[in-house]
C-alpha cells in the first residue's frame, strides 16, 4: 500500500517521523539504506526519499527508497537512458570509482564504460549537504584539456587541487588536474610514471602514488611525480596513511593463500617518507583475501580511520569492509622469536632472579633467553649483575615475572589470564622494553573489554587496573584508554 500525503508518516530507527524530501535533478542515483527484498534504490531515479526529520540523529542524512518504505506518489519514474545520470544498475563490476577530498568537498569520479563513459563528476559538499554535477571537459576551450573516463584520482599535497589520470577522446592516456577552487581542469605536464590502478595516499608533506613495485611522491611544491624507493612486493598492494606522521604502510599480499585459493593481504611495509631507513617490513596475525570466494576484488583504496582506536580499512566491490586496528600491526621488534640455543660456546648459564615479598623467593632463566631483550642484554653486558648473575626484583610481583619469562621461552599467554593479570603483564613489558609481550598483552586486553561478558565480570578494582595501567604506558595505551572508557560506560554504567 502507497503512502498518501494524508497518511501516517513512517518511523525512523530513531523513532522520529520521517519527511518525504525532494531530491532535485542534479543528485546522483539514491544509495539507500535499508535494502530489503522491495528496494527500488538500484531500479528507479528518485526525485524524492524519505528521510528523518531529527537533524541529531545518526539516521538524518540516511535516505530510504519508496520500495522499502513506500512512499507518496509522485513523478518518479522508472529507470530508462533518458534518467539515469550514470549507470549503477546491473553494470556496478563494470565500473571503476576514485574518491578525492579537496577544498573542504568529497569529489567522487565514476567511470562506466557501458553507458556515458564518465563525462561527469560529482562533488559533496558535506556543510551544504548538497550534491553538484560537474562535466568533463569534451570540447578544447580556453586551453582546458579535453578527458573521459577518469580511472584514478589523489588530492595533491596543497589540499585544494586533485590530480587524475583518464583517457583522451582518442582513448589514449592522459594525466591532469582538476582545480577545486575553480573547478577548473589543466593537463599534467609529466606522463604517467607507471600503473598506479587508484594506489593513492597522502601524508602530511606529499602524495604517495604506487605502482606495482615502485613508490613515487609529489611534494608540496613539485610539479612532478619523483622516484622515492623500491618496494619488493607481489600483487596486490595498496598504500595508507601510516599511524605516525610522514610513514605509509603498505598492504600486500605474503605468499600465501586461503582454502579458496584466494591470496591473503597483511600489513607489509611500513615507510617512513623521506627518511633515513625508508622501508620496515611489517607483519600481522590478521589477513583477509584478496578475492572473496565470490570472485569479489578489493579495491585499491586504503582508508585510515580513527582518534583514538586507530586503524585502517579495505572494501571490496560488493561493499564489504574490513579492518585492521594499529595494534594489528607488528614490527619486527614487536614479533616472539623462539630462543637461539648455541651450545658451542659452551652453556652460558642461567640468571637468577631475587624477589622481596616473599623473602628469599627465586626465579631462573638462561641466558639465552634474556639476551634477545636489549634491558636484559645491557643488564648482563655491563652492569654488575652480569658478574654475578644475580638480578633483584623490586617492582614486579612473583607471579606476574614468572607468567613473564613463561612467555619469553614460549611465546604464549594462558588464555585464562584476568585482566588484572593482563594489565599487570603490560606494565611489566613496558618497563622492562619487551616489545612483543607488550603487544601481546595489550592485544589480549582489549579483545577482553571488546566482549561483554569478561566486562561485566570484572571488579570494579579490576577495571581500575587496566585504567591506570592505560595511561601509565603512554603512547601505546592510547587505544586502551579508549577502549577501557567506552567498556565501562556501555556494560558497568553504573
């Protein structure tokens, strides 16, 4: 049954009304949000859609089509080559996608080589809430370049121009730029220096483009792509902004391939733009495949996210998102090695550890274990515990430094630990410099308060454990903090 204006208005998630909006002629094809088995979203050009009428609502900018909420009736129509701006209907895998932001605007480029070829750009405006149609430039006036079907796009690093490749009316390549200020269109003075197939990012200082094994940059006052390093690496890879400021990481595939046959993409590299050890291979315990079994790519662009919980996340063509957190990310330093037992020497020995509470309690380890950890290196090489081979501890408790050098021998943690026993393990980490334990622990605390139950079961002494633990280890609990926050007032609000 269709709405009538005299009818009740539907309900948003929100429980607000919803308002029958018009759309206006210049918008592009409605991308609705509720996708029932009625949607007309990908059928029909909508003039009008409902929306709520609450501007606070998670829900406001949502737009639902008259199939999933049926609406009034009005001069909608059904999709035909007269209507239809560019083609999203049955022609989604034919079409290739390049988002830009620049000037404060989302530019979004769509290339359809079924329908129109792209002859089109459209810019969102995200204070106006508009959308403006803007043309390619077909015809050669005022020295303005002539293009079609643009397949890559990137901001460039002064923030108000984009740079794009597209073809020329003779299907040749061409590369230009693409004036936010003026929406203007100039060509680009270089060929392209490679394939970069949409591999963009942009740091603080430059743009990152990447073709299959090689990294080029534009800085800020160039006017050229320029060769920076070579990056060893197989199909796929994609850039992103790395976590701190001026590095990208690069994500790729490691060889390896899932049960389908598919290849699984990690983490590889993370560089650091313009300086003095520009590439750090990188691993992750976390991958996802490159194709789905479904035969579904992803697509070449890498979105980081985040203030506080920071990550990164990938799509594919049928919408699919996946991420990775920052802790996901692992350097080299950040990965267990199992111990090197070189007996040729000769047995070094072992390491005795002195404890005060209890008195005349003691722990032991050899040397060999402790000597892959640069505190413990430099304990044994030049202090006078190397001598005698005798190390007091004063700020660790018992059992927290025995699950400690349980985990140096073995590369593990109980996965019945608490988390106090967690927290407690992280702060020891911190202080005595073992990376990977660190990760561990920190890894293994926010997986507890992610969950509900584990929250809830938790003293409230427990939980302030973990907070102060979060901000007494610094730049590494940043995310913890967050997490611990958020724990706290979604499952223990009172």
């Amino acid at each position: 049954q269709m709405y009538t204006w005299g009818s009740v208005s539907p309900k948003c998630y929100c429980g607000k009304a919803m308002d029958w909006i018009v759309r206006g002629p210049n918008q592009p094809p409605l991308l609705c949000y509720r996708r029932s088995p009625t949607c007309v979203a990908d059928r029909m050009w909508q003039s009008h859609a409902w929306r709520c009428t609450c501007t606070a609502c998670a829900h406001a900018y949502q737009e639902i089509c008259r199939g999933c909420v049926p609406g009034p009736l009005c001069e909608d129509e059904p999709c035909s080559p007269d209507n239809q701006h560019f083609g999203f209907e049955a022609t989604a895998d034919k079409c290739t996608y390049s988002l830009a932001v620049a000037g404060g605007k989302l530019w979004i480029f769509v290339g359809d080589c079924c329908l129109h070829d792209n002859e089109v750009v459209w810019m969102f405006d995200p204070d106006a809430v508009s959308i403006d149609r803007i043309s390619l430039p077909t015809q050669n006036e005022d020295g303005m370049m002539t293009c079609r079907r643009v397949i890559n796009a990137c901001t460039m690093p002064d923030g108000r121009r984009i740079y794009f490749e597209a073809y020329s009316e003779l299907n040749a390549p061409v590369s230009g730029v693409l004036d936010s200020a003026t929406r203007t269109f100039e060509p680009w003075p270089q060929p392209s220096p490679g394939s970069f197939r949409g591999r963009f990012a942009s740091v603080v200082t430059a743009t990152v483009g990447m073709t299959n094994e090689r990294l080029y940059t534009i800085s800020r006052n160039a006017a050229s792509w320029e060769l920076d390093s070579d990056v060893q690496i197989g199909d796929p890879c994609m850039p992103a902004r790395g976590p701190a400021e001026g590095t990208l990481v690069v994500f790729g595939s490691d060889g390896k391939h899932d049960t389908s046959g598919a290849a699984l993409v990690r983490p590889r590299y993370l560089l650091e733009i313009g300086g003095q050890v520009p590439v750090r291979p990188v691993s992750s315990p976390v991958a996802i495949a490159s194709v789905a079994s479904g035969g579904c790519s992803l697509l070449p662009q890498v979105l980081r996210y985040g203030s506080g919980a920071m990550g990164f996340l990938l799509f594919n063509l049928e919408g699919d998102v996946f991420r990775f957190r920052d802790e996901d990310i692992l350097l080299p330093e950040q990965v267990w090695q199992p111990p090197q037992w070189d007996l040729c020497g000769g047995d070094p020995g072992m390491v005795t550890f002195c404890f005060t509470e209890p008195q005349e309690t003691e722990r032991k380890a050899h040397i060999y274990v402790l000597r892959r950890y640069e505190y413990f290196r430099r304990l044994l090489d030049g202090w006078s515990e190397g001598q005698t081979r005798t190390v007091l501890i004063e700020d660790v408790d018992v059992s927290t430094f025995e699950l400690l050098l349980g985990y140096l021998y073995s590369g593990s943690l109980d996965s019945k630990l608490s988390m106090p026993d967690l927290a407690a393990l992280l702060s020891a980490a911190n202080r005595y410099l073992i990376a990977d334990l660190a990760v561990a622990a920190l890894r293994r605390l926010q997986r507890a308060l992610r969950a509900s139950c584990p929250v809830r079961a938790a003293s409230g002494e427990a939980l302030a454990r973990v907070l102060s633990t979060a901000e007494a280890v610094g730049g590494e609990g940043a995310a913890l903090l967050q997490d611990a926050i958020e724990a706290v007032l979604v499952h223990r609000a009172e």
